[in-house]
C-alpha cells in the first residue's frame, strides 16, 4: 500500500481558480495520510467559512447604515440593498470567497472519499470516513445550488441550469453544469448512502452526528416539497437530539454576562460551521437587522431582549428601528450557517402545516415560544383556520430563531416558487436622513437578483459553465 501524501491549505490563501481547476490548492505544509483513522481525523475541519455577502441584502431581515449607501459608489451590496436589476452584475462578481470556500471543502470531502480505501486500517473506520465526508459533500453542494441556481421547482428542476457537480478526487477534471434536479438527487444519494454508517456521538463536534445528517435529509426534502420524506426524516433528527436550550429561564439566571454559553456547549447546535470564523458575533454590528425584523421581535421576546443592541449611536442610526447582535461569541454561541434543533422543530411545524394539521403545526410553535417569550408577551399562539395563515406563523418564528446565515435568503426563493406563499420586498430607505428624498424599492419573487451570477474568474476559466440567469458574460 503506497503513503498517501496530503497538501494541508490556507483557505485564506488559497487561489482558487474554477470548477475546471476546482483542487488547485496553495500548500500550506503537507502530512503523509496512510492509515484510514488520519482520514476520518480530517473530516474534522474547525473553523469552516460559508460567507454570505454574496447575497445579504437580498434579504427582508437585514439593512444597511445610511451612510453606507447614500453618497456612496454604488457595490454589490448597495446594488442588492437597493434591488437595482439594472446593473451589470456579473463584473461586479469578480471573485467570490464562498465559491472558492465551499468547492475547497468538497476537494477535501472527495479526496477522504477518494482514497481512503487504499489505505490501512480497519474497514468500519474507513466506511465511518467516507460516510461522513458524503454527509457534508452533500451540505456543501446544498449550499452552492441554492446560491447560484433557482429554487428547486418540482415544474422545472429538470431544465433549469444548476452547478458544477464535484463527485470525485481529480486534478484534471473538466465538469460541465448539471440541472437542479441532477444536484439534488447528487444531494439526495449522498445522504441515503451515508446515514446506515454514521454515528449518533461522532468523534468530536466537528464530525457530523445522525441528527445532523436527518436533519439536513429533512431540509432537502422540505425545499423539494416532499412533505411526507420530510416529516419522517425531521422526526428521526428529533429522536436523536430534540433539546431545545431555555431562554427564558437563561434570562431569569442573568444571561450571558452571568452564564457564558460558547461553542460546544450550547445543546441545540447540530453542526459547527459559520459565516466567516467562530468569532464572527464579535463583529455583528455589521450585520444589522431590518425594522421589519426588529418590529417581528417585539418587546418580550428573550432572543431579542438577550442578545441585541437597538441604541448604540455609532453603530446604528438611530430613528430607524433597526438593531444588531451585542453580544460577544465568548458570551454565547449561535450557529449562523450551521444547523440547530430548532430548525428541525420549525421544520416539522412546516411539513403539519403543509398537511393542514394546524394545530399539530401551532403546537410545535408553542413548545419553542414557551422557552423564548418572556412575561409580559404572548407565549401560545392562536391556531388559524388556514393554511396560509398556518405557513405565515411558521414563516415569522422562523425569522426570528434562524437570524443571519443563509436561511431567511434560502427561504425566500423556495417560498417565492409558490403562489400561496410568495413575497414582494418593499423597502423605503432612507429612514433618518432628511437630505435626500425617501425611495420605494421593490423585489418581486420572480427577480433574477434572487440568482447569483457564478463569479468573473471561475467562468472566463470554464466555457462550460453559463450562467442561470439571463445576464451577459462580458467577454
């Protein structure tokens, strides 16, 4: 059996040119890899970065500082505040770190899937490695077709333009874009391969667990509308860890500046990743969210009163009903990007509301409110006598217990391929400034903003890969 040699990387320094040179890597050191234990140790990747200013603003949860736009050249992030499809986006997009990122995560997932067979060891190590580096190829390819292509749509999946699929370890490969629906049946097969394999307490918080692979099951079925797969793979998450942490009992203890909960210790996260690094909450004052968001908090609601700053002159205008998270990640650890029970809870909520089982729906809401609301607000909610009206109730807890990453975007475009539940972003900016006349921006569910231009470097390096909107590469 020969040594397997393994260039360790910077992803900071990395120069990633595109999907055709997709495990280009700058060497950081190398480690000879001979043994199948080493490979299931390198599934475990601490301080992963899926950025997300690819897209932020395309969000109805999150606002800019009038500063930063009025006056201002304007960049992509003022260009999707603004929801302007008039520029040319696509030259804007020269580069992107999340690109970059997450097709580096699937070369190491696929180079454990690759070659771990050649090596030593026991046979159940070496299937637990390549089981849990499928789990997060899939999540990593979930993330990448849900930026760069349209919502699954069971109507046109087949035809509309997808991703690279990365499928295996190869320095020469030259892939050409799948449909969606080839991505997520990738997606899917990686999942149901891996899930006989995995473990319900992995190595460490960085290897994923059984409740984190059903959970990310349930989540592709719930965005390709297949209820019934979706309910049944969000209930064996929930068989496996369904803790949901008390908020309220946190804020009757003093909160984070009493009883610090860091990372690996709050019980609800599933999975370990973030947006740039674990200290990213040290810097959420970038992250501002809307008066939208602010006004769906209200005034007793501990996930808001615990953790965010709505008065701070000089982060904030002041006036403009918006806030930011003040509370350091030293202090408490929320996953972003990552996965936490809650989701799953919120997500079986869904699939009963789907089925018309309103008040199964309401009272998996009631169990989460009754550990987030704080006296004075109204902890169980009323059950409708509609779906829609059902759906929006999930929809709301959703966008207050799932702030910042991807999820409110994410839930935006698979919302907006239903009628029923589809919606037009109104923005009126500014608020405070009285220089300047006060605009209505407009996002209509079917814009073309909601689909993110593949980056400059990676298509003028792939003439396979077009784009999936209707916008012109320059060259």
């Amino acid at each position: 059996m020969k040594h397997i040699k393994i260039l360790l990387f910077s992803i900071a320094a990395m120069s990633f040119a595109a999907c055709k040179k997709y495990t280009d890597l700058t060497p950081k050191g190398s480690l000879i890899v001979e043994n199948a234990s080493q490979f299931h140790e390198m599934v475990s990747l601490p301080n992963r970065g899926y950025p997300v200013n690819n897209f932020q603003y395309l969000s109805d949860d999150q606002w800019m500082r009038e500063a930063n736009v009025i006056g201002r050249t304007p960049n992509i992030d003022i260009i999707n505040f603004t929801f302007n499809e008039t520029v040319d986006r696509v030259s804007l997009y020269g580069s992107s770190s999340f690109y970059n990122q997450a097709y580096s995560y699937i070369n190491r997932w696929n180079t454990i899937i690759s070659l771990v067979d050649d090596s030593k060891g026991d046979a159940g190590i070496k299937q637990l490695a390549k089981a849990e580096a499928k789990i997060y190829r899939a999540h990593d390819h979930f993330l990448l077709v849900n930026h760069y292509a349209k919502a699954y749509d069971p109507q046109t999946a087949a035809t509309d333009g997808g991703i690279c699929i990365m499928d295996k370890f190869d320095l020469e490969a030259q892939p050409k874009k799948s449909t969606v629906a080839q991505v997520y049946d990738f997606i899917q097969k990686d999942i149901d391969e891996a899930l006989p394999y995995l473990q319900e307490k992995p190595l460490d918080v960085y290897h994923p667990s059984l409740a984190f692979a059903y959970a990310l099951k349930a989540k592709v079925h719930l965005f390709k509308r297949e209820i019934a797969q979706a309910k049944a793979a969000a209930e064996k998450s929930l068989s496996y860890n369904s803790e949901i942490f008390d908020m309220v009992k946190y804020a009757a203890e003093g909160g984070p500046t009493v009883k610090p909960i860091t990372a690996g210790n709050n019980p609800e996260v599933l999975s370990y990743m973030y947006m740039t690094g674990n200290t990213e909450l040290n810097f959420s004052y970038i992250n501002i969210i809307s008066p939208e968001l602010r006004t769906l908090f209200g005034n007793n609601d501990a996930r808001f009163n615990l953790f965010y700053n709505s008065t701070h002159a000089s982060n904030l205008d002041q006036g403009s009903n918006t806030a930011y998270w003040g509370v350091a990640f030293t202090r408490f650890f929320m996953p972003t990007v990552g996965m936490k029970t809650t989701e799953v809870h919120l997500m079986l909520a869904e699939c009963y509301a789907r089925d018309n089982k309103f008040a199964e729906a309401v009272d998996i809401l009631n169990k989460l409110r009754a550990k987030r609301i704080l006296a004075g607000g109204t902890v169980n909610l009323a059950v409708p006598t509609t779906r829609k009206e059902t759906m929006e109730l999930v929809v709301n807890e959703r966008r207050r217990e799932l702030v910042l990453g991807f999820h409110r975007f994410f839930d935006l475009k698979r919302l907006n391929t239903e009628t029923e539940f589809a919606k037009t972003l109104v923005r009126k900016f500014p608020i405070v400034n009285q220089t300047v006349p006060q605009q209505t921006y407009t996002l209509q569910p079917n814009s073309r903003l909601y689909i993110i231009p593949f980056p400059l470097n990676v298509l003028r390096l792939n003439p396979s890969l077009t784009l999936n909107t209707d916008e012109k590469i320059p060259f």
